[in-house]
C-alpha cells in the first residue's frame, strides 16, 4: 500500500476513535480534503529577504508585487486560475476582490482603503502553467519591526497547538519550505528548527531547503559574486546539515533570474550595444546605477531603456550578460537560457522537483500523520491512544526523510564514494527522480519483470558494499538506504497498478480554507 493510501487509512481509522470530539471530525475533514490537493510550498525569510522576486522568477511571469506595499504585509496564496483575479479574505469572514494595477510597469494590488491588519490572507489566481500543480505560499518577512506581521507567517508555518507549548504544536497550513537567507542568524536557525517541527513533526525537517537569496549581491555586482555565494551556500549548507535544520542550501540570484525568464528582445539588442562597446567605457558606466541611466552616458542606449535594464538586471547582471554575449550567446532566447542557469533558478528547480512536486503525495501523506499524532494525542480514549501508537510507527519509519537527507550530503560532498558509486546512489535514492525507471537508469518504456530484475540486482550490489568491513560508517549508513531504496521499488512494481512519474517541477493551486 502507497503512503498516500496508507495516510487515509489512518485518517479513516481516527473518524472512528475521535467520534465523540466534533472538532476532531472537522479537522478530519480539512486534513483529508488537503490530500486531495497539490502539495503547497511556502517562500519564507526575513524581510527584503527577496520571497516575492524568487516567486516570480519560479513562475516565469511578474504575477507577485515587490514593492513594499500593503499587499507584501498579507499571507499570499497562489494558484492557476483562467484569468488573473485577486481575492482578499477579510478578518470578519467577508471576501473582497482587489484590482490588480500596473503603474510604471509594476504590478500592484490595490487595498483602496482596506489595510493589511484586516486581512487574513490574499487568494490570487493567475493563468500560469507553473502554477498548475503545487500551490505558492508567498509569506511576510520573520523577525519584522512588526510583530503582526511575523506572527501572521509563524501561524501558518509553524503554530503553536492549544496547549500554547513548544512540545504541542498545532499542523503546519504548507507541506514543504523554501527558506530564504541573507545570513545564518540565531533567528533564522531559531526559526528553521521551529518550522521543521512543524512540518516534519519528530522525523525533522521534511520539506525544507535553504536558499542564499540575493546571491549577486554578495560580490558587490563583481563578475565572481555568485562563485562567493557558491561558497556561502556551502558553508550554510554544512552547518544546516550538522543540525539537520534542511535538506539543501543553494546560491540564487533572484533578480537575475527573474529578469533572463522574461527577457525581452528589446532588452537583448540594448545588451548586444553594450557588448559592442569598449571594456572601459562600459566599466566607467557601470559605476552606479545612477551614472548608467543618465543621459549624457552611453548615448546610443535611450537612457529609459538603460535605467530599466539596471533596475531589472542590477550591475551583475548587465556585466554577466554582456560577457555572455562576447562568448557566442547570440539570441535573446541563449542568453536567457545562460542567464537561467548561472542565477541557480535551474538548480534550485530542479531540487524543489525531486524533493517536493516529485514527491507530492509523500509529503501530503506526512502532513496528514504530523496532524493525526497532534489529534489523537489531545484524546484522553484508549482507542486514539492505540492508534495514534501506530501512527507515530509510521512516521518514524519515513524512508523518503532518510534518501533527503543523503542527498543533501552527497550534494555538498560529504560522502567518500568514487563519483561513478555516487552517481548511481544518486538516481537510486530519487536524485534524478523518483519513478522506478529512472530511479534505477532504464529507459521508460523498460518492461516490469527487467525492472524487477535489475532492483533486486541494486538492493544485491548495495547490500554487499554497506557490509564490506573496510567501509566507514557513515557510507555504509548510505549504502542501506539504497537498499531500503532498492527493495521498496521491487515492493512497488510488484503492486497490482501501474506507476508513472509526476513530471517536471512546476508551482500551484487552492484555497488555504478548502
């Protein structure tokens, strides 16, 4: 049985051992109808942290305001919808639409005279195809001058149960985490270790990555600044692994990002100019942003299409760019694609897809028993007592937590295997994705019995190098979870349906309240 199946046997299983508790029933409902829902991932991190231009950049299209508005001060909620509307959910119950504006080119909701300490949380739905199967949760920053504000995204990651204590907390409204850094503060720590409670419940922090946002930033919009963020990450990496706060840290250049997903060719020919345009000139122009926007600079360039470039791309960006193009990237449609990939929106993608769309129904499965154990242990009946034994069984023996967490290592180097051992470890425990054809490198049309074959030939080959007695211990701790690995996809094809893949990462949709 899958552990989505396993889940709502358990939720089935509650209805009867909480049937006297009407506000258990209903949180039964809620959990439930949650199952049925796409995973919801939320941006959180502090303030300027740079949650909405990342938001953006995932989706490909400008559909999160920036600016510090009253919008940015709300819980927002996105998901795809036929045409762009934003619905705000008011304290009182009511909802109101909100015209969404462009002025100078920005994108904007218009409160009109309702303020944000009033609002609940915002509905938004846009017509994106990244939006169409993981719901975005766009959060205010933690550790705000305003303690509401802080309050507001604490209550949706990571709430406090009724008891009001830190051992009792009540279920987390999101699946999975993108975390934000700037830095490693005590306050994010603090904050990272209180959301994967949450989320993870006793298992840690399933559904948590890390990302040092505002990467370009880091080297002052020197070409090597995202090498200096690279190397940041990994020092963040390293300690969040130590203490088993997330599953990975990488280096994004959200701005960058942003801008390469909805280049525009006008803005390509105004880049291939400055490409044109003498090494010294160009670095004198680019001494502040100031200097390149103003008139009398660069007169080629309308100086408007320049303050946009520099306000889109920043310093690194234009710099980044321009060599690019020097080296042979001659379309609008290359540079993007390069610019993609050096902003580390490819990597972090490809991470949210094998570690939360991937595994969807994994980490649905486990939000369901993280608020099953917090039901069932408010109960004073020795059925939920049983039960809820049971459930906490099923939430320790959480194999999906384990291969995380040796990805994590294998990412940032920590496991002394010859790179042909650690690439197939890598696709064995879900790298590359988690369907039993590419878990185990056969093509997708491979036929069942071949596939059965050669996982039980993995579980064979991983099996006898965990017992090798030279091996060190932490490898062979890896090593058995490609066993574990390895046996749970004979035990999958030897179910009586099919499997298939859940696709390329895309992030989307529903309402928070069901």
């Amino acid at each position: 049985m899958a552990g989505i199946d396993r889940a709502r046997a358990f939720l089935d299983a509650a209805r009867g051992a909480l049937a006297d508790d009407p506000r258990a029933q209903a949180e039964l409902d809620l959990c439930e109808h949650r199952m049925y829902q796409p995973v919801r991932v939320a941006l959180a991190g502090s303030l300027k942290a740079g949650k909405s231009t990342l938001l953006n950049a995932l989706v490909g299209q400008d559909i999160a305001p920036t600016d510090a508005t009253e919008c940015t001060r709300v819980v927002t909620w996105y998901r795809s919808g036929r045409s762009p509307s934003v619905t705000a959910h008011i304290d009182d119950g009511r909802t109101v639409g909100i015209p969404v504006t462009r002025i100078d080119g920005r994108l904007g909701f218009d409160f009109g005279r309702l303020t944000a300490d009033r609002v609940d949380h915002l509905d938004v739905e846009w017509p994106a195809r990244a939006l169409q199967t993981t719901t975005i949760v766009d959060t205010p920053g933690t550790a705000s001058l305003s303690t509401e504000l802080s309050d507001s995204t604490i209550r949706l990651l990571a709430p406090r149960g009724e008891s009001g204590s830190e051992e009792h907390r009540g279920r987390s409204g999101v699946d999975a985490v993108v975390y934000l850094l700037r830095s490693l503060t005590a306050t994010d720590t603090a904050m990272l270790r209180r959301i994967g409670t949450a989320i993870g419940g006793s298992s840690g922090p399933l559904g948590v990555i890390g990302v040092v946002s505002r990467a370009d930033e880091l080297g002052a919009g020197r070409m090597d600044a995202m090498i200096s963020a690279q190397q940041i990450a990994g020092r963040f990496a390293g300690e969040l692994e130590r203490t088993g706060l997330c599953q990975a840290v990488v280096p994004v250049a959200g701005l960058l990002a942003l801008a390469a997903r909805t280049l525009r060719e006008v803005e390509f020919r105004a880049l291939a100019q400055l490409a044109s345009t003498p090494g010294a000139e160009l670095e004198a122009a680019l001494l502040t942003m100031d200097r390149f926007a103003r008139p009398d600079i660069l007169p080629d360039i309308p100086a408007d299409l320049r303050r946009s470039l520099a306000e889109r791309f920043g310093v690194f960006g234009i710099r980044l760019a321009v060599t690019l193009i020097r080296f042979g990237a001659t379309s609008s449609t290359a540079l993007a694609a390069e610019l993609v990939e050096r902003s580390g929106l490819s990597e972090l993608s490809a991470i949210i897809d094998t570690q939360f769309a991937q595994r969807a129904d994994e980490l649905k499965s486990h939000s369901a028993l993280v608020t099953l154990d917090h039901l069932l242990a408010a109960s004073a009946s020795a059925p939920a007592a049983q039960l809820r034994a049971s459930v906490r069984r099923e939430l320790a023996d959480v194999h999906g937590f384990r291969e995380l967490r040796l990805l994590s290592t294998i990412r940032v180097g920590g496991l002394d295997l010859p790179p042909e051992q650690i690439a197939d470890l890598t696709r064995l425990i879900g790298g590359s994705g988690i369907d039993p054809a590419t878990r185990l490198g056969q093509p997708a049309d491979t036929d069942v019995p071949e596939l059965r074959a050669s996982a039980i030939q993995a579980a064979r080959t991983w099996r006898s190098l965990a017992g090798h007695p030279l091996i060190a211990p932490d490898v062979a701790s890896g090593c058995q979870v490609a066993v574990r690995s390895a046996e749970g996809i004979v035990a999958r094809l030897d179910e009586p349906r099919s499997f298939s893949g859940t696709g390329d990462f895309s992030v989307g949709t529903h309402s928070p309240r069901g």
